[in-house]
C-alpha cells in the first residue's frame, strides 16, 4: 500500500468534496478493558463528528467494560473473540467484520489489531489501514519484527510520542515515510468534576505528603525503584506516605516487599485497581512514574489534568508532556538515586509544587486535550481519504 507521505502528498495536490453521508470506518483494537489504549480509542469513538463520521468499533478479544460505554453513544461494537493461537481464522473473521462496514479507512490500536487490520484490509474492499503504535516494546522484540514485516500492508501507523517513533525507525526498523506522530489527549473537566478521596479513609494524616503511583504492576513501570527511592528518603523531615494504585502479576511481590521493609511498612499501601483515579489525584500532592519504558504515559496526563506536578522518569513520551523546572521533574530511568532526590525536593517545595501543578494543567489544556487530539485523528484521515475539510450542507 502506498506510503502515508505519498499519499498526503498526492491527496494535497487535489481534494474532493466531502460526501453526503457521513464516512464509514472502523476503529480496531486488541480488547477494551480499562487501559491507556482503551481509554484512547473510546475518547476518540465518543469526540468524532458524526456529521463527517460513521464510526464502528471491531474488538478482537471478549467484551471489555469500554464496548458498553461505546454503544451508549450509538455507536456499533462488535467483538469477535478471537483465539490468538489460531491467526489465519483470525484475519478471517476480522476481515468478514470489516466486510459488514465496507469502511474507507481503518485505524487500528494496539500491536494484533494492527497486524490483524492490515493482513484482512485486501479481504475486505482493501480500504486504507492505519496503525497505532502505542509503546516502544522493549520486551517483545518479535512483536517489532511482525509489524515491520506486515508494515507495507498498511498505508502506515500513528505513533503517541516522538520518543515511539524515534523507537519505531531506530529498533523496530519501520520506514519513517510510513509514520506519523499524535498524541494522546485527555478531559481536564473528568478532574474538574472529581471530589478529593478523604484521606482518613485511605489511613493518610492530613499533614503528610501524599505520593500516587498508578499503573499496572508489571516490570515495566520500575517498581523496585519506586519502593527504593522511598526507602531511602527515610525519616524526611516532611511525613509521606505514598499510595500504589493498579494490579498485576506482581502485586504479591509488592506487598510482600512493603511488609518485609521497617522503612516502607505502614507508609506504603497498595490500593488495588480503583474507579476513582480523579479522585484520588485531587486528594495527592504528587505523582511519581518509575517506568522503565513507555509510549506516552497516560498517568502523566491525568495527573497534570488534575493540577498534580509529576515525577516521571526520561522514558518515551514524558519528554513531550513533562517540563522541568516548570511541570514537575524528569529523571534518568532506573535510577532511585535520582528519582528519591526528585521526591525530596517536591516534598520540602509544597507551594513550588502547586504552581508546577496549575502550569501542567494549562499545558494539558493547550496541547493535550482530548477535542486536540480527535481533531489531529480527523484531519489525518480526511488528509490520506483526499476529501476537503467542508462538510457538505454545515
């Protein structure tokens, strides 16, 4: 399939009207339970114009708790509950969903929606097929030898952050004329709307410095360092107490490492998985992200969109969101030292810390919103469709 800078060259010379009736395409992903992706393609579902737009979400896995928040808003899912050992009936019964639609455009999320969409688009009417390319996987390596192998099936992917497609050209070994860059977005009012959580009820004294990590518990997002910076900030003259929010496959490590430690017990508690993220971000005064690797974390940008500064370690996309000395600090990755010396300062600057806040929240506002980035997903695909930005009769 031709190039993404072939065809916005091409298209560019040339437009056409946009048609009558709203343009039908369809929305991909791996699954739709609660993740960073998850959240991205049901915020962007929900923002389409549907003057422009007849959206369709195809979901590769069981139904998640997001397909019903999609079909609120009138827009179809279907979930096909595909067995990942069995890929040939896999591209089979993706295509026949696609067939259903007949979409002009594909957009897809997450690494087996990507490779699924783009080997069932020729069985499917061959519409347009765009990728998302939502981390730098620096663990599955064979997933980067996949998805440069199925690239040219599809007319090219959207990466979150620069730092993805630096990755993307420099490991994975992606054709940069195939790449382009939108970030995620998010909705300062969810923050707006949120009450603080009560501190009593989560055991944190009113006077103590309250830390927020949230995140999946996986190697991934550098727990050992997170457990270690706070260790080492000991008796601080400020009392903290820092709260983990999320779950995973070492949840047990976890707790497990906060009882056996004098320095973390009873200053450390895991919370599990919550519904109340906004909650708890306007009860914090900070939020620290140990991630080894990431694409753009969206931690970083709920915490900003609640007014939290942010510690946050020099992985992937947090360059893009995260200004020192202006929104918070940025760290080397897999460095306690660096990132207990960050939470220090946050902790003895409290009013610093509330200034970095309100500056993070206007730079979610100016250049992360979600209405930001569903316009930047509209004005891609109606630039590779060809089709000018007027709608016919508006």
């Amino acid at each position: 399939m031709q190039s993404l800078k072939r065809r916005l060259e091409s298209t560019r010379r040339r437009s056409r009207p946009w048609p009558d009736a709203p343009v039908p395409i369809a929305l991909t992903i791996t699954d739709l339970d609660v993740g960073g992706a998850e959240r991205a393609l049901t915020s962007l579902a929900l923002g389409l114009d549907r003057r422009r737009w007849s959206p369709r979400v195809v979901n590769l896995s069981a139904e998640g708790v997001l397909a019903a928040t999609i079909r609120a808003h009138d827009i179809p899912v279907e979930s096909l509950e595909l067995d990942r050992k069995r890929p040939d009936a896999g591209v089979i019964r993706m295509a026949k969903a696609l067939r259903h639609v007949r979409p002009a455009l594909v957009q897809s999320f997450l690494f087996h929606a990507n490779v699924l969409s783009r080997l069932a688009g020729p069985l499917a009417g061959s519409p347009w097929v765009l990728g998302g390319i939502r981390v730098a996987e620096h663990q599955k390596r064979w997933h980067l030898t996949l998805d440069r192998l199925t690239s040219r099936a599809g007319c090219g992917s959207v990466c979150v952050s620069t730092g993805v497609l630096r990755f993307s050209v420099e490991q994975g070994g992606l054709d940069p004329e195939r790449l382009t860059v939108i970030p995620n977005g998010v909705d300062p009012a969810r923050f707006d709307a949120a009450k603080a959580s009560c501190r009593s009820e989560l055991g944190v004294p009113e006077d103590a410095f309250l830390a927020l990590a949230v995140g999946r518990l996986d190697a991934q997002k550098g727990l050992p360092d997170l457990l270690a910076a706070f260790e080492r900030l000991g008796e601080s003259s400020s009392p903290w107490r820092l709260a983990i929010v999320g779950d995973g496959p070492l949840r047990s490590w976890l707790d497990g490492q906060i009882a056996d430690r004098p320095g973390l017990a009873g200053r450390v508690s895991t919370l599990g998985r919550r519904d109340d993220v906004p909650s708890l971000m306007r009860a914090a005064d900070l939020l620290v992200h140990s991630a080894h690797w990431e694409g753009m974390p969206n931690v970083v940008l709920e915490a900003m969109a609640a007014g939290l500064p942010v510690v946050a370690t020099a992985v992937e996309g947090v360059g893009e969101l995260v200004i020192p000395g202006e929104t918070g600090w940025i760290v080397p990755p897999r460095d306690f030292i660096a990132l207990a010396r960050a939470i220090g300062e946050a902790m003895q600057q409290r009013e610093a810390c509330l200034r970095l806040g309100r500056a993070g929240r206007h730079r979610i506002e100016e250049d992360f919103s979600t209405s930001r980035m569903v316009t930047r997903y509209e004005d891609l695909w109606a630039a590779v469709l060809g089709y000018s930005h007027t709608v016919s009769g508006v």
